[in-house]
C-alpha cells in the first residue's frame, strides 16, 4: 500500500485511489471469499483486513499506552490506522454471532480505533470528538447464512464506530440476501 498527497483534494490517496476503503473481515469463508471477490474484480484503493490474522487482546503494556500520546504500539494495528486515515470508506463483511460481532473484529476496533485517530478527548470536557469525520461511508456486509441474527452486530458498529464518525455519515448495511448489491456498491464507490 503506497500513501500519497492529492493535489485534487484534501484527502489523502491509497495507491493513487481517493476513495479508498477499508474492509474488515472476521476471517470466516464466506467473508474472505466476498474480498476476494472485490479484489480479482480489480477494485484498486482497497485494504483488507481478517481480524483472524491480528491480535486481539491488548497486553497490559498496551493498555497503559493507550492514555499516552502514542495509544498504539502494535505495528500491524498502527497500518491499519494509517490505512483507516485516508478510507473514504470502512466497511465491515462479518457472520454475526449470536452475541453480535464476532471476537476478532471487537479486538480490531479496541485496538485499532484509540484515541487520535477515532476519537480526541476534549482536555477541560473529557467529552470525546469524532476523529473519522473524513469518512463518508460505513458499510456492514453480513456473510453468513440467512438464519442468523445481525441485530447485534449492527448496535455494536453503530455504537463504536459511528460515534467516532461525522453525524451525517452514510450507513449501511446489507443482509446476506443482498451480497450482490454489497459487492457491486464496494466496486462503484
């Protein structure tokens, strides 16, 4: 992944691609099938990544780092953030659980989404402000089969994620039934 200035616009490019994305996958087959799908369809600007394959659990040096200046102190994670910086677009491809997301993709967002890049905590405050507001779109694909229940999954982005995002953010999530759509609007957008 080649990050680059954009004399067009403020936002930063991925490879040469302004309206990048970012998709997390739980790592289950049929999601990393949906982002190989996008990716042999030749969609350039995209940053895949399986939740499966990074740690998720913050080790107790971590956990004090992240009321420092520097919350990150994984690499792998601080890419992930770098990438996350100049998406246009975060979505999600997950088979919910019945307890909503899946515990690789909780793992991401906790140590992924720290402070300075999701979120600044107002000094006087402790009120916290938006750090994604560069992002226009927030997208959940579920993969699995049409007999689980998304509902939880939904509740938790919506309330982990989109708090970090601007109020007028585009949200949108497609059930298993409509992965056609799902993936037709990740290539187009």
């Amino acid at each position: 992944m080649m990050l680059a200035d954009s004399d067009r616009s403020r936002r930063t490019t991925v490879d040469g691609v302004t309206d990048a994305i970012v998709l997390v996958t739980d790592g289950s087959t049929p999601a990393r099938n949906f982002a190989e799908r996008i990716t042999a369809n030749g969609r350039t600007g995209l940053y895949v990544v399986h939740a499966d394959e990074r740690t998720t659990v913050m080790s107790s040096q971590e956990r004090l780092a992240y009321d420092s200046d520097e919350p990150v102190l994984d690499p792998i994670a601080r890419l992930d953030g770098d990438a996350l910086r100049v998406a246009s677009t975060l979505a999600f491809a997950i088979s919910p659980t019945p307890f909503g997301l899946p515990s690789g993709v909780k793992g991401w967002i906790d140590r992924t989404l720290a402070p300075g890049l999701a979120f600044q905590l107002d000094e006087r405050t402790q009120r916290m402000r938006p750090g994604l507001v560069h992002l226009d779109r927030l997208v959940g694909i579920d993969v699995g089969d049409s007999s689980g229940d998304s509902r939880g999954a939904r509740r938790i982005i919506g309330r982990a994620v989109r708090v970090a995002c601007r109020p007028t953010i585009r949200v949108r999530w497609f059930g298993p039934r409509r992965l056609g759509a799902a993936h037709d609007g990740l290539c187009r957008w």
